[in-house]
C-alpha cells in the first residue's frame, strides 16, 4: 500500500477535526447499532450519514471502464438529487466516480476507509478528500495515523453495507471485493442491485452472477428510488421537452454522428480523443438520451434534438457548429 497520502493537517486552532463516536454515543448510527460484529466506534472527518435519510452503497472494480465510471456518476447523481445519501469506499474506479457524481449534483457522501481517517488512500483521491467532509463524511473504524492494510478492506466493507439500506454493484470482476460487500449486505438483510454489462466482458461477470443470484436489476435510478420506497418527482414541463446541457466535448461528438452509423475508430480520427475518452463521451451522450449504439462500437443519433447545447427531447436537431436548423411543423 505505498499509494498513500497521509493527511496530517485534521486540526483547526489547535483542535483535532477528528471525532471518535463510541457505540453507546446517541450519534452512532442505529443501522450499525442493530448488526452484530460493527466497530465499538467511529472516527469521523464531516458527520455521519443521517439516519431518517435513505442512502445507497454504490461499489464496483478498481480497475472500472469508462462506461462503468459514467454509470457509477449517473446512478449516483440522480439518486442523491432525490435525496439519498452515497455509501462508498473512497476506491480507484468505481467508487471514486459515485462520491464524484453525488458531490457535482449538491448531494451528501461518505467515504469509509480503510485506513485512519487522516491517512488518504489512495493519494490520488485528495480532491475527493478535502471536499466529501464539508457535506458528507470521512469515517473508519481503525484509529488516526493508522495506514491502509490489505485485511482492513474485507473489514471495511461491513461498515460499507451496514450503513447503507440497498447496495449498488456497478462493474465487478468474478472475485471481486465489492461481492464481498454484496454478500455481506444480503447477511444484513438489504436489498442487492447490480448493473448488467456486456456477456463475456471480464468486468461483467461479478454482476451478471449477482443477477443470476436473484440480485435486482438496476436498470435506471428509478428502479432503485421505487425500492427505497421513493417516487420520483416528474414536473410536466419536464415530460414534455427534457433540457440536459451538454459538455463541449459531447457537443464536439454529437456533431459528428448522424443518422447512419458512425463507428468508434471515425469518431477517434475525426477529435483526435484517446479511446477511454471517446468512451465516457459516448457513454454519456447515450444516458442523456441523444444517441444509441446499433451495434458494438457503431453510434446513430437518436429521435432527440439540440440547441445552444441543451437536449430536447422532441424530434429535430440543431446542434452548436453544425448549419442543422430545427425542425418544426411551421
């Protein structure tokens, strides 16, 4: 574990930032406190997770592809826009990319750690650090200097599940540690979700096993808000005519693609974008809606229309950079 940076500075005039919280505390949290074997305490960077308030672990592989990191920030920004809170481990990949979408949609997360709470692990996730304790928290079991270990994980991952009323598998490996977290959340009695992939993709298996499993299917966000007992609020205008703006690299993209299928290797050579790139731009043109993949790596537009960078969902197009004009029934 050399991939460490340790956060020294937890001290304001003089006083440790850190709170340790003892099982007996009326702060320590009663979804913990009603499960055999969690931590006699916690120490915290931030606040813990709410009690009356739903949250959501959402785990995945270190080692996540662009599509999975795109799913992981969709599934949490949508969820924590409805109110959820966003359990997750702080990890390369996956779970980087929940406590990423949830800070970018306003929401509250807690990273759990494996190390003490003033050792960030790894060093690369500082941002994610610094800024999950002004909304969320940083909490750990294990005491401050204490650097990370590789039996601390399995360990952690209790706390994970424990504090959460639903996980969320995103991308997993065949024997991947988020399926420990799976298993444990299931011994807990919570609901699994996982998201399915593509048959034969290594990073698909974990979850293609939970499915067959009897793990739900988490399809889109609504599907886990219906679980938690939370109906999604949907304004008419909204129904009507959908505005997402798009990013300049999406827009550059969308541009490019047309009504015949486009393939990957043509949108590459004609942005000059490396292939992780290409493929988190694309994943996300297709979760807001604007294009679909026919077949493996070939893109069409979809029944959507743009303007000034927005998305709406009626028919025609006019897209920034193009001499597209709407299309309308005038």
């Amino acid at each position: 574990m050399t991939d460490t940076y340790n956060r020294r500075n937890t001290t304001v005039n003089g006083e440790s930032r850190i709170q340790y919280i003892p099982q007996e505390d009326v702060r320590y949290p009663e979804r913990l406190r009603c499960l055999p074997g969690m931590p006699k305490g916690l120490y915290v960077l931030g606040k813990l997770p709410d009690d009356s308030r739903p949250s959501v672990a959402i785990v995945g592989a270190r080692s996540s592809s662009a599509y999975g990191d795109e799913i992981s920030r969709f599934f949490a920004g949508a969820l924590s826009r409805a109110g959820v809170q966003i359990i997750s481990g702080m990890a390369w990949g996956i779970d980087g990319k929940a406590h990423e979408g949830t800070l970018e949609n306003g929401g509250d997360t807690y990273a759990v750690l494996g190390s003490g709470v003033d050792v960030c692990y790894p060093a690369g996730h500082r941002y994610l650090y610094e800024k999950i304790p002004k909304t969320g928290g940083v909490l750990s079991e294990q005491p401050p200097g204490m650097p990370p270990k590789p039996g601390h994980f399995p360990a952690r991952n209790r706390i994970i599940s424990g504090l959460s009323d639903l996980v969320l598998v995103v991308e997993a490996r065949e024997r991947s540690g988020s399926l420990i977290t799976a298993d444990l959340a299931l011994e807990q009695g919570k609901d699994v979700f996982a998201v399915p992939g593509r048959i034969g993709d290594e990073l698909s298996r974990g979850c293609l096993n939970l499915l067959k499993q009897g793990a739900g299917l988490a399809d889109r966000p609504e599907t886990i808000l219906e679980c938690l007992g939370i109906r999604p609020e949907t304004r008419e205008e909204e129904a009507n005519e959908k505005k997402i703006l798009l990013a300049k690299d999406e827009n550059i993209v969308y541009s490019l693609i047309r009504l015949q299928p486009v393939n990957l290797e043509e949108l590459m050579k004609s942005t000059g974008y490396p292939v992780r790139k290409m493929m988190t731009v694309l994943t996300g043109l297709q979760l807001k809606g604007c294009i679909r993949e026919v077949q493996k790596n070939y893109y069409v537009r979809t029944n959507s229309r743009i303007i000034d960078g927005k998305v709406f969902s009626n028919s025609g197009v006019a897209c920034k950079g193009e001499d597209h004009k709407k299309i309308s029934g005038k």
